[in-house]
C-alpha cells in the first residue's frame, strides 16, 4: 500500500516536473519569436553603393502590418508589404548619395491599381535623380509590369513571360442558386447605379451598371497603357496590340523584339549587372536594403521636424458599427477626438481605401471630422483604390480631395437588403411557424416576408439617408443638392471622372496631400504622423488576442482558412441593414 503511494506521489511529481519544462521551453520559444519579429526590420547600417530592393512579393497593404505571433509559431511569417514604405524608402533614396540604383524585384504581388500608380509616381521621382532602376522577374503579372514598365532595364527569365491583356470585371449573381433554395433577398434602394444589390436580384449584370463599369475600367486602363506606352518608348495603340494578341504565350524573344522588355536574363546574371552598377567585383556581396530596413535607418524627408506635425489617419477596409476589423465607426471616432484634443499635429490627412459599409457608422465617422475642422486645422482626404459609397461619405466634407486616375469612388446611394428563408424553411426543410403578437408589426423575422406597409417604411428610411447622404456632399463639395442628385444614383466613377465631376480636386497620391497641406501651412520641413498607432509589441499583441477570444487564439492568424470563412459568415450576420456600400471590384 506504501508502495503504491509512493509511486503515485514520485508521478504526480514527474508530471509537474514535465510541464513545467515544456512551460520553461513554450516561453522560451515564444521568446524567441519575438525577438525575430522585433529584428526583422532592425536598423542597419546604409553603406556607399547600397542597392534599394524593392521586393514585391505577397498583399500590397497601406502600412506596415505587426507580424502575427501565431503566423510566426507556424512559420508562415508576414508576407505582407507595405506601401507607405515603400513610397517613403523610393523618395528619400533618391538623395542618397550611399544609395547607387534600385532594384525592383517582382515575385508577384496582390494589390489594386491605385496602389500601383502610388509607387508608379514614387519611382517617377527616383528617375529625376538620374540613378538607374532595374526590373526583374521570373514572369511578369500585369500589375507587376505597370510598375516595372518605368525602370532603366526590364529583364524577364529566358523562359518566362509578360502578361498583359486589359482589364475586366466579373460579378457572381446568386439569384438562381437562392430560388432554388427558396431564399428571397428583400431589397430597399436609392440609386440606379447601385449595384452591390445586383447579385442577389438578378441573374446579370444590368444595363446601368455595365454602362457605369465600362467607362471606368476603360479610363483606367488608357491611363495604365498610357503609363506604358511612354514608359517603354512606343505608345497606347501598340499596348492594346499586345493585350489582344495574348503576349503571355509568346516566345520570350518577342518580349525583346517588341521592347516590352530589354533582355532575357536569370537573376543571377541581373545581380551580376547590379555589382557592377555598385564597383563591386562578382565574388563580392550586394548590399541590398529592403523599403523596410531603409526606413528604419534614415530619416525620411518627411520626418525632418521636431515641431511640425501632419497627422496621417489611414481608414482601411469596409465601415461598419461593430467588430475589430476594418473602419470600426465608434473606434474610428475616438482616432478623431484624439487628434481634436492633440494641438500638437497642425493638419490632417485622412487616406481612405474603403468601398463603404454602415450608412450609419460613415455618418458618426462625418460628423468627427466635422468637429476636427471646426479646430480651424486642415482635413485633407487622399483616396487609394477605393473611396466609394461610405468611403466617399467619410470623405465629402474635406477641405480638399486628392485622389488616382485610377482611384474607384463615388457610388453615392444607399440600400437597405433584409433576406426572407421562408421557402427554404417550409418547403425544403418542412419547417412551418405559428405566430401570436400584440401589434401588426411586432414580428419582424427572417421566417416572414415582409407586407408591403413594411416595405413602404423601410424605403422612407433608406431614402431619407439618401437624402443625408447627398446633403453632406452637396455642403462638402460646394454644390446644389441637384447638382450631386445629377451625378449620384449610386454611380461609380473613376478618380479622373470625378475630378471632371467636382467629387474630387486634385489628381495626386498621398504624398502631394501631404506636402500641399505643408504648403499651406508654411512648413518646410515637417514629420509626419500615422494613425491609428501600430500593436507592435509582445503584450499589446497578447492583449490583441485576448479581446479577440479563444477562436482568434486557437488559429494562425489571418492565415488560417477556417478563420478567413468564419470571418465571412461573421460578417455577413453583423452587416447592418441599410448600407453605403458597393462591392470590391475585382479588376484582372
């Protein structure tokens, strides 16, 4: 009997002993980890003859993204790069004297094409500086080579190839799946543009929104081909000659012939034309500095001022009242009144790359801005591939708005959109209901259409926010409200279309904003301040996924698919019901 015990006690020790090492090596690891995030991007030391290796490989993001712990613990680490980065590391390389030339590598990326026509315009600077751009890849994507169109050598692998074939834009339309599954969307709009409802009333795309799609995307497009045409020395009507002719299945000596590109060559062989570039003989090592690393090295030309600030508040991603993801309304609130109650910035910058969400979050989100120029300080808006519907709502009331050629926005109208599953409960799942209520109206369910007194209400109140919603850019933009009532109905227009229009007033990135509202402010020299501020560090990011819950925890990050679906099925069950939105194009 002593035995035993003794063998019971001599394993519950063992047990602790166990645990508490596997605890002592979890911590250590995690460590670890954190000390990789933290060194990633450490200072280094910018020698003569760097190279500036502008890699871009992965999601074209606004800024810079925390490294994910979990994503690090699985090895997947941040595949992400950032925009303000690079266009920061382009522009002040270019007075670099340590810097000799950049070298632009292009794996592949993800990203709209007003985030491409940023860095178009950022290595446009670097060129002035006389300084040589070199381009590679193993097989170019069409976003890719709208930007390495404009470097010194273009240089594809001998048996790559170069993609270009216009632009399109292709919509899913579920009506035919949902009646026969006995779903009916009920849908409250203003605007015959509006077409975020489209999908899930009809079964293709209506003759409005083709009309407004096709001015768009072929605006868009003369500007990229333009771009270029004058890039590579030939002009717009040879560009659309290589679109129609499907050049990706050319031999690659076409792509030398025809100048897409200068030479067919291996990477190696461009790194040995780089170390000459730099005086280096071949066994010796480039010094490549990555947008990242140049960043936090030097200082930048805009952050030559301990005194004048400009605040650069990013609104990334849909609008909505609740959550942690995206333009967060009451979150974004509180950015603002932050920089109300700051004296220390003298402007601001609001950079939106959003298609809307929440009619109502994009009015909380107006009205703050509004508080802020009542502080007799400057709001600028600088629009990146999306401001449209709530992201142009946001926008309206700047004192001045930049935006791309190729920026989306717009779409100013509203909808309201209340799916009904009767049919699919009664008819396919044999579910029936049975109703007791005290008023005409107390039942308001996704079990039962709703009458046409319903109906009626619900469209006053969707048009009364239209009518709000015109209001605010009518104030903002200095027009009539007919004037905006002539060019809204939710239509979509690109930023050239909407400088025509008076929706925007200048064509720029977020640097002009920036350095025009320096300008009128007298600045010289000045820092610039980006909001909100980045979760860098180990226990913000602990705190992070604390609030987010067990099923944020028990994933990889973003990374995980399951999470992406749940995220999904997440959103759609917290969308509110009437919106400012119009869909994500999807620009191939």
């Amino acid at each position: 009997m002593l035995k035993k015990f003794f063998i019971v006690i001599m394993g519950s020790l063992t047990a602790i002993w166990i645990s508490a090492g596997l605890m002592f090596f979890f911590f250590f690891m995690f460590i670890g980890v954190i000390a990789a995030m933290g060194d990633k991007d450490a200072q280094v030391e910018v020698k003569k003859h760097s190279v500036l290796h502008v890699k871009l490989e992965g999601e074209l993001v606004e800024r810079p993204v925390p490294n994910d712990i979990w994503s690090e613990l699985y090895g997947m680490g941040n595949t992400s790069v950032a925009l303000s980065e690079i266009n920061g590391a382009i522009r002040t390389a270019a007075n670099d004297d340590k810097i000799d030339c950049m070298f632009l590598e292009l794996p592949g990326s993800e990203g709209g094409i007003a985030m491409r026509s940023d860095i178009v315009d950022a290595i446009r600077v670097f060129k002035q500086s006389g300084k040589k751009i070199i381009a590679y890849a193993d097989s170019y994507s069409q976003g890719d080579y709208y930007i390495a169109s404009l470097a010194d050598e273009v240089f594809v692998n001998p048996v790559g190839a170069v993609d270009i074939h216009g632009l399109s834009s292709q919509n899913l339309f579920f009506k035919g799946a949902m009646d026969k599954l006995g779903v009916k969307m009920q849908i409250v709009k203003v605007g015959t543009y509006k077409s975020a409802v489209e999908p899930f009333i009809l079964t293709e795309m209506s003759e409005a929104n083709r009309e407004q799609t096709s001015l768009y995307l072929n605006n868009i497009w003369s500007n990229m081909t333009g771009t270029i045409a004058e890039a590579r020395g030939t002009d717009s009507e040879t560009v659309n000659q290589w679109a129609d002719s499907l050049i990706m299945c050319a031999a690659p000596t076409f792509y030398v012939d025809s100048r897409i590109v200068n030479s067919l060559a291996y990477r190696n062989e461009v790194i040995d034309e780089l170390k000459t570039l730099t005086e280096k003989d071949k066994d010796e090592k480039l010094n490549l500095i990555t947008p990242a690393q140049y960043c936090a090295s030097v200082t930048l030309e805009h952050q030559k001022s301990e005194k004048n600030k400009i605040a650069v508040l990013y609104a990334v991603g849909e609008i909505s009242d609740t959550g942690n993801e995206g333009i967060v309304g009451p979150t974004m609130v509180r950015e603002i009144e932050k920089l109300i109650d700051d004296d220390d910035n003298a402007g601001l910058v609001l950079r939106v790359n959003s298609p809307g969400g929440s009619a109502f979050a994009s009015e909380q989100i107006w009205e703050a801005l509004q508080r802020y120029k009542k502080t007799e300080r400057p709001l600028y808006v600088s629009m990146s591939d999306y401001a449209a519907s709530g992201g142009y709502y946001i926008s309206c009331g700047a004192d001045k708005i930049y935006a791309q050629p190729t920026t989306i926005t717009g779409s100013i109208g509203i909808f309201g959109m209340i799916p009904c599953v009767e049919g699919l409960m009664t008819n396919h799942l044999g579910v029936t209901t049975s109703t007791v209520q005290t008023n005409p109206n107390a039942t308001l369910s996704l079990l039962t259409p709703l009458n046409t007194q319903q109906m009626a209400k619900l469209q006053q109140h969707v048009s009364r926010g239209y009518e709000t919603f015109v209001g605010r850019c009518a104030a903002g933009r200095g027009k009539t409200v007919d004037e905006i009532k002539a060019i809204a109905e939710g239509r979509v227009w690109d930023g050239s279309e909407a400088l025509k229009l008076g929706l925007v007033d200048e064509l720029g990135n977020l640097d002009d904003a920036v350095q025009a509202m320096a300008d009128e402010l007298g600045f010289e020299k000045y820092e610039v301040i980006a909001y909100p501020k980045l979760k860098l560090s180990f226990w913000e990011q602990m705190e992070e996924l604390q609030e987010e819950g067990v099923i944020r925890a028990m994933v990889p990050g973003s990374m995980s698919e399951e999470y992406r679906m749940y995220q999904q099925v997440k959103s759609l069950t917290e969308k509110p019901v009437v919106q400012a939105r119009m869909d994500y194009v999807i620009v191939r």
